[in-house]
C-alpha cells in the first residue's frame, strides 16, 4: 500500500513536471512568435521611414533649386537696375559737367559785359555834368533851383486839378444823394400820419368853483403849503376863473400834484393829513402809468421783449418835453420814420425801430446822473442785455462817438426829421434870437470871414469869406471847422446847415 501511494506520488510528480515543460515549451514559442511579428513590423516601419526620407529630401533638394533659381533671377534683375542707375548717374554727371562749362563762360561774358556798362554809365555821368553844367551857365541857375521851380509848379498844376475835380466829384455826389434822400424821406414821411401835441410847463386843474381856492389854500395858506411841499410844484392861485395852475419843470411832479389836487377836490375833504396820504396815491398811480405808457410805447412802436426795467425807464418820457415836444411821442415817431426809411434802403429795420424808440432813453435820468444823455442811454441798455448794433444807434445819434453803421445814420435822420419838421417843437422868442447871435457869433470869430447870416429859423447858416485869404479848399476847410465848433458849443433841435460862399472877382481896366 506504502509502495502504491509513493509510486503514485512519484508520477504525480512526474506528470506535474512534465506539464510545467509541456507549459513552458508552449510559452516559449509563443514568445517567439510575437518576437518574430514585432521584429517584422519593425522593419516595415523602418522601410517606410527610409522611403518617407527620401521622399523629403527630394522635395527639399527640389524646393531648395527653386529658391536658387529665384534668388539668382532676383540678382540678376537688380544687377541691371544698378546698372541702369549707374549710366543715369553718369548721364547726370556729364550733363552737369556741360551746364558748368556754360555757366562759366556765362559768367565770363557777364563780367566782361558789366564791364563795358560801367564804363558806359561813367562816360554817360561826365557828359551829363558837363551839359549840367552847360545849362546851368547859359540859365544862370543852379540844378536844386531849377528842381525847385519845377516842383512848385508841378504842384500848383496838381492843386488846381485836384480842386477842380473835388468840385466836380461834390457837385455830382451832393446833386445824386439829394435826388435820392429827397425820395426816401418824402416817401417815409407820406406814410406817416401822427398828431402834434406842444406841451408846456404848466398844468391847469378845473375846479367847480372859486370858493374850493380858499379851501384849497387853507387856514394862513397851510394846505397850500402841504401840497407844495409835498409835490415840490408851485400852485398859482389868481383870479383865473374855475382854475388852478401848477408850475413845475419837473413834468412827473406836476402830473403827480395835477392828479392829487384833482382828488382832493373831487372829494372836498382837504387838510395837511390828508393832502400827505393822496400825493402818495397819486404817486403810485403815476409810476403805473409810466409803466403802461412805456409798455404801450414798445408795442405801438413794433419792439416787443424788452426789458421791464428798458420799458420802466421809457415810459418816464411820457412826462418828458424838448422845446414843448413830448419825448415818448417823438421816440415812437422817430422809430416809424426809421423803420420806413430802413425799408427803403435795405438796412435791418428791427436795429433801426429799436434804436429810433431808444435813442432819447438817457433823457429819462439825464437830471439824476451826469452825463450826457446818449451816452446815459447807451449804457442803460447795454446793461439790460440790449443788443450791441442798438446800443450804437444810442450812443451815436448826436455823433458823440463816431458813426459806424447804416442804421445809426438811419436813427440820426430819423431823429431829426421828427424834431426838426413844422409844428413838433417850439421855443420863446428870446431863446430864438439867442441862438441865431450865437451862430453868426461862431461863424464870425474865424479869420477870413466878411460876413455871416443864420437863416431859415436857425437851421441854416450862410458864410461870406474873404477870396483874396480864403481858397477853394480852405472854404470846405472852414465849413467842417464851423460845424463842429456849432456842435460843441450850442445846443439846438435836428441839424444845422453851414454854407461858405467865395466870391471869385476879376477886374482889369480899359485903358
């Protein structure tokens, strides 16, 4: 039993043996085989390597002959543009070597030729001398003298050309700009129609009889003395029937009395407390007609958007006069004549109604502050946002600063036209006669004058000068010197005109 059990051991043992060769037998050849495959897929993978080489190397042999095939096509080309360069510059060269060549021998004629005229001028100099000198002996003059002659008549030749086309020239302009003012203005004065109303210095209040004076004078004149002190106006009680007058050069002062005097007597109760409590509602009541006058004044006129403090200031002129014409009415007069005067010379007729209706806007507070009143009302509406063309119609409507627009001129005529036409202004006798002495007085004080006449009421002023001291041109002179020294020194409405007449007489005897 032991011997069966380790015989059976034994090829058990064997056969384990044999299976582990059997099993490594087997394995090694596997093992083989997969050598044999990769050692195969190995040299395909060379061979195909190798081939891909070749084929790259081939491709860049081939690119690398194509690249030095164009570069040497490149050279090539810029080899003939240097080339060509190269003869151009060389071309250049000679012909700038030709030019030199002919600028030199230029020159060389140049000098010679320079040469010759300077020996040509220095004989032509000593010949002049020599004939100077010839002329000078057989003349008995010397070259500066005969010069001399020769300017002063020259000159005299040109003065008297020169006078005798200024008078032409001024004869033609003044016959043209007459001709064509005359129907400008005659048109824009047909086309306005518009009262005359002379005011005064005086008021006059109705009253219902002669027994409200005693009333209104009051116990030993204390009422009386209320209301004047009150208005600063000077009441003239006398024996004009049913009537009271109120004497001020003040015109809102007398409109504020003339309006508080009326209510008292509309309401019979008049003493000192009261006479203090209706002043100061006539006084409210006054500043708020100035205020609807100058409102009214602007819309009347065509000049809406003005300031409220521009209409304020404009509608104090309503109580304003010059030479009895009422300031307010002749600025809205004076902005219908601009506007159709403007019209008819193509000018910016809005500017020219603005400042036509502004231009006397200094006189509202000329008695406050001091200055003149064009130049009161130029900074007035300078300070309210006015425009600046307006501003300079304002400022120059009396020429104190130099005219530089079309509508500034529009405005002085404007003015004038509305001051200076019949029936719009007045003054006394006395003033009148004042004024015409005071013009001839003007003209007389220049040297040369013979005589002097003021005539056509003052607007015109005729000049008789002396011919044989006073020439062509010294007569205009004079006229532009008298018409400034008339606007510095006087004052007057509209314009005045200076005429110099020069009598020229020639006188020979028959012998």
């Amino acid at each position: 039993m032991i011997a069966t059990a380790v015989v059976g051991a034994l090829a058990g043992a064997v056969a384990l043996v044999i299976g582990a060769l059997l099993g490594y037998a087997v394995r090694r050849s596997s093992t083989r085989n997969q050598e044999l495959e990769a050692e195969q897929a190995a040299a395909k993978i060379l061979g195909d390597a190798q081939a891909k080489e070749k084929e790259l190397l081939l491709a860049a042999k081939e690119e690398a002959l194509q690249l030095r095939a164009q570069a040497e096509q490149e050279v090539k080309v810029r080899r003939d543009e240097v080339l060509r360069l190269e003869q151009r510059v060389a071309n250049r060269e000679e012909n700038l070597d030709r030019k030199l060549d002919a600028l030199e021998r230029r020159e060389t004629a140049f000098a010679e030729k320079e040469q010759k005229q300077e020996a040509a001028r220095a004989q032509i100099e000593e010949l002049r001398k020599a004939k100077l000198a010839e002329v000078e002996r057989v003349s008995g003059m010397t070259s500066q003298e005969a010069r001399d002659l020769l300017l002063r008549e020259i000159e005299q030749e040109v003065q008297e050309e020169a006078n005798r086309r200024v008078r032409v020239l001024e004869a033609e302009a003044r016959e043209e700009g007459d001709r064509r003012a005359r129907g400008i203005l005659a048109t824009a004065m047909q086309r306005l129609m518009n009262d005359v109303v002379t005011e005064t210095t005086v008021s006059v209040v109705p009253i219902p009889s002669d027994d409200m004076k005693g009333r209104i004078i009051g116990r030993e004149g204390r009422n009386i003395r209320a209301l004047e002190g009150a208005t600063g106006v000077d009441l003239i009680i006398d024996d004009t029937p049913d009537a009271v007058t109120l004497s001020a050069f003040d015109p809102v002062r007398r409109e504020v009395a003339r309006v508080a005097l009326t209510k008292l007597v509309m309401d019979g109760r008049i003493h000192p407390t009261r006479i203090e409590e209706v002043v100061e509602k006539a006084q409210q009541e006054v500043q708020a007609s100035i205020k609807t006058a100058g409102e009214q004044a602007a819309i009347e006129a065509g000049c809406p958007g003005l300031h409220p403090e521009i209409l304020k200031t404009l509608g104090r002129l309503k109580y304003r006069t010059s030479y009895g014409q009422n300031q307010i009415k002749h600025a809205v007069e004076s902005a219908f004549i601009a506007a159709m005067i403007a019209e008819e010379v193509g000018a910016d007729v809005n500017v020219c109604r603005r400042g036509a209706l502004l231009h006397d806007l200094g006189k509202a507070i000329d008695h406050e502050i001091e200055g003149t009143h064009a130049a009161l009302g130029g900074e007035l509406a300078r300070r309210y946002n006015v425009s600046p063309a307006v501003v300079h119609c304002i400022e120059a409507h009396h020429e104190e600063i130099e005219v530089e627009t079309t509508e500034a001129v529009i405005v002085q005529i404007a003015d004038a036209i509305s001051g200076s036409r019949p029936g719009a202004r007045r003054e006394t006798l006395e003033l009148y006669v004042k004024r015409l002495e005071a013009l001839e007085g003007i003209a007389n004080s220049f040297k040369g004058v013979e005589k002097s006449f003021a005539i056509q009421a003052g607007r015109e002023i005729r000049i008789i000068v002396k011919p044989e001291e006073i020439d062509d041109l010294a007569s205009m002179r004079l006229a532009r010197d008298v018409s400034k020294k008339i606007e510095e020194s006087l004052e007057y409405p509209g314009q005045i005109k200076v005429t110099v007449v020069r009598e020229t007489r020639a006188s020979e005897y028959a012998r």
